[in-house]
C-alpha cells in the first residue's frame, strides 16, 4: 500500500469515526464482561459472519465491527437485534430481505455511496448462502464500492467437517424444489457430481426429500446434521435408503438441518434389471418416460438411452413415436 494509500485509508477512519461521534452512537461492545470501545472501520460494505446457533461463535473482529458499522443490515432485525443486545451493540438495524430488497437496495447502495460503513448480516452463519445479500454485493461492487469480509461461522462447513463424508470436493445445492417430481429431477442433474452433496432442509419437507434422493442415488452414504453448535445437536450418519427408512418411521427432526450425501462410487453400477425396472416403474408414476429414464440411468449408471428403451418397454408409450427426433444420450 502506497503512502498516499494509507493516508487517505486513515481520513476515511477518521471521517466515519466522526460521523457516528455527531450521531451520538456508541461504538462499543461487551465480551467476556470486559467493555471495549471498537476502532473505527473504514467506509464500504462488510460482509460478517455471525453464529449459526451458539451465540459464543463470533469473533472479536466482527463484535468490533457490528458496533463500529453506521447500521448493521439484516435479514430479521428481531433475529440480530438478540445478538446485538447480547453483546451490549448499541448500533441501528435496518431490514434487507427478500420482501424489500429491491425497494431497500437503492437506498443502501447510496449511503454506502455517500461514506458509510455498513455491515450486512444473515440471521445466522455467512451472508450470502441462501439469502439476498448476494445482489447488494454485486451492485456495489458495480459501483467500485468496497466489499469487506469479515468470515466466521458457517453451516455447510460446521455440517461437512462432521459429516464423515469426503471433503475434498464438495457441492452445495440449497434448497431442493418442495415438490417430488422436479425435486427428483434435479437430483438426477446433480447425481454425476464427483464430491459430497450439501443441501439446506425444512423439517416438514426433510422426510420426503430423504426418500426421493434416496430413490434417486441408491445406496450412499449420507448424514443428516441437526442444530448445529446448539445443546441438542444431533448427526446422524447412514446410507440414503436406511437414513429414509428411519426418517419415515419415527418423523422429521425438529430445528436447523443440513443434509449430506457422499460422491458416486464409480464401482457401484447397479445392473439388476429387476432392481432396474422397479425403480423405473416407480419414476414412471410421476414423471415422463424421458424423465424417469434420466433418473434412473444416474442412479444406476446404466446408459440413458439403454435404461430410456427400457422405459418405453415398460409403458408401451408412444412417446418415443411422437418425438422421433428428441435426443437422448
């Protein structure tokens, strides 16, 4: 960094400090009952991690920008405002959420604009994972508005660094589609991915979405992570069929969940045509024939277009007739 860098690094310090000094906001923070007076952070949009359950698992860095930050935007003000009071953050909260982002974002980006600091945070873990802080990050930076990171808590890697499951490669998908058929779909599309599979899920949902992938995956090895960093955190770790059998018959789990499931095994091909066309029966119910055929062709490893033949076997459709030229692969 050049001198003339630093010294108008050190102005824009000076210049934020002074501007919450004239608000009358208080920049500091309780910890371990010690009450400390945050340094000012400089101008831009910071980007902090908070805890994913255990309100202990949060750094000094993000409690000292929380109360250095001109407002602290969240998803739930009610969810951070618990946090904030926590630690004695006296610091103002703005709402920025999925219901109001386009109407608030403009109003954002020109405070950020005009030399705040402001830092955005989810309800819980890292901003940005399946929430809308995404699009404010980007149209800063559109902006050549800086973007901080202030990294912390997160539960795809709390989930995965338990889970068991190869590390190496991973894949986070989010949210499944809530209903069946497109949810096995996309399955399917995710099936060939050489690493573990990371997905968020609702417990009325978590039973339904177990059994489609384990309909869709075969045999693999999964774990289901439940309140994370919290008193009654649970991981329970079984192959997809054996995780939804137990899902089914005692009922879904309450609190938080992360869903795992580990990479294709490449030895694992399934050539039971038996076991072939029970499962393409059962895609058949729901789904087209080209459909059930890519689902069943990932979760067997047979060719798409031996297990599509197969389907239309099966169901004497006239979809192959009426759509000569689709292609399959």
């Amino acid at each position: 960094m050049s001198i003339s860098d630093r010294e108008r690094k050190s102005a824009d310090f000076r210049a934020d400090a002074a501007g919450k000094a004239e608000g009358g906001a208080s920049s500091a923070f309780t910890a371990f009952g010690l009450r400390a007076e945050a340094e000012p952070i400089r101008k831009g949009l910071h980007v902090v991690a908070t805890p994913i359950g255990n309100l202990g698992d949060i750094s000094f860095r993000a409690l000292a920008t929380l109360a250095a930050a001109d407002a602290v935007v969240a998803e739930d003000t009610r969810v951070t405002k618990t946090l904030l009071a926590h630690y004695g953050i006296a610091t103002p909260l703005v709402a920025y959420h999925e219901h109001n982002a386009a109407v608030m974002r403009p109003h954002l980006l020109a405070r950020l604009a005009g030399g705040a600091a402001l830092a955005l945070v989810s309800d819980a873990g890292t901003p940005l994972v399946s929430d809308p802080g995404y699009r404010l990050v980007a149209d800063a930076l559109a902006q050549n508005i800086e973007v901080i990171s202030v990294p912390g808590a997160s539960a795809v890697l709390a989930a995965l660094v338990v889970a068991g499951l190869p590390t190496d490669r991973f894949f986070f998908e989010g949210f499944l589609p809530p209903k069946s058929a497109a949810r096995r779909q996309r399955i399917a599309e995710l099936a060939p991915i050489p690493g573990t599979l990371v997905f968020f899920e609702s417990p009325r949902r978590i039973v339904e979405t177990v059994a489609d992938l384990a309909a869709v995956l075969g045999p693999r090895d999964a774990a289901l992570a439940r309140e994370l960093t919290k008193y009654y955190e649970t991981v329970r770790r079984a192959p997809l069929p054996e995780l939804a059998a137990a899902l089914e018959a005692e009922g879904p789990p309450k609190g938080e969940i992360v869903l795992l499931v580990g990479p294709p095994d490449a030895r694992a091909l399934i050539d039971n045509q038996d076991d072939i066309d029970a499962r393409l029966t059962d895609a058949l119910e729901t789904l087209s024939v080209k459909d059930a055929a890519a689902i069943v062709s990932a979760a067997t490893g047979q060719p798409r277009r031996k297990v599509y033949a197969r389907a239309i076997e099966l169901t004497g459709s006239s979809e192959s007739r009426n759509k000569s030229d689709e292609k399959t692969d």
